[in-house]
C-alpha cells in the first residue's frame, strides 16, 4: 500500500493497482435566476463569478460583492493579483477592496462598436511580463494598459 502526496490511497493486488480517494468536488448551487458565468480568482484564492444578469458573487460565501458591476461579460485577473470585469458600458479593476469603473481609451469610442447592443465586449486579456495588459476589445482591436495608461 502506499499514499501519495494527494493522499490517494494505492493498493497492488494480483489483479492490478486499485486507488482509494476522497471526492474533491463540491456543488455550490447558483444564486436564483443566474446563468452563464465568468470565474476567476478573487482575494485570498477565494472563486468568484459573474453572470449575464447579476453582480459577481463569492462562490464559497454564496454573497455578492457589494458595489460589483452587474452584467459583467469578463473576468480576468492578472498574476499581480489585479482583477478585470467588463460590462457592455465600461471595464472595471477590483482595486484596494472595491470596484473602480475605468476610463478607457478614446479611440475605442471612435472606433465602430462590433454591434449596438454590446458596445464594450472585452473577448480576452493577457498579462505580459512586463508589468502590463493587453485586453482585446471585439471589433474594436487590442489595447495595452500598465499602471493605468492605456
């Protein structure tokens, strides 16, 4: 018998390897009338989500975050511990135990929107190793923001 750094249980028998372990899920029903999440990890390596119709919630905690933006598309947090949420009317940055809505470019307001109804579709955003980020806009094109200049 022999227990891994997982502790998985192993046991060889005549017949082959058999493993023993605990069931690592858990179900965390949704908040009532909400679909379609974004996850990311929030403060202390908590999960926190969003939907199409609701503020972003505290998975374990089963709480909104109080003054989160409701109807957020993304969620992205970088290896620097900042998180991202964007709504079809702007970005915002979790920052110093609150969301701040965040001024964006203006050339992404020149730029035509990809369709009236979502004019602020953030599609992905990567941290680069430099300290900054680039987020792409759906039809409007990529942007970089570090320390808060676009």
């Amino acid at each position: 018998m022999l227990e891994d750094r997982e502790g998985d249980i192993w046991v060889g028998t005549d017949k082959g390897l058999e493993r023993f372990r605990q069931r690592n899920l858990r179900w965390y029903p949704a908040p009532e009338g909400q679909h379609v999440f974004n996850l990311a990890e929030g403060d202390g390596g908590e999960i926190w989500a969003s939907s199409l119709n609701g503020p972003i919630y505290r998975i374990a905690a089963g709480k909104p975050i109080a003054g989160s933006p409701n109807n957020v598309r993304y969620l992205f947090r970088e290896p620097s511990g900042t998180l991202w949420a964007s709504q079809p009317d702007g970005i915002w940055v979790w920052s110093k135990g609150r969301f701040v809505k965040q001024a964006v470019p203006k050339v992404v307001d020149q730029i035509l929107r990809a369709t009236p109804r979502n004019p602020m579709i953030v599609t992905s955003a990567v941290a680069d190793s430099n300290g900054g980020t680039w987020i792409a806009i759906g039809g409007r094109g990529e942007f970089y923001v570090r320390n808060g200049q676009w």
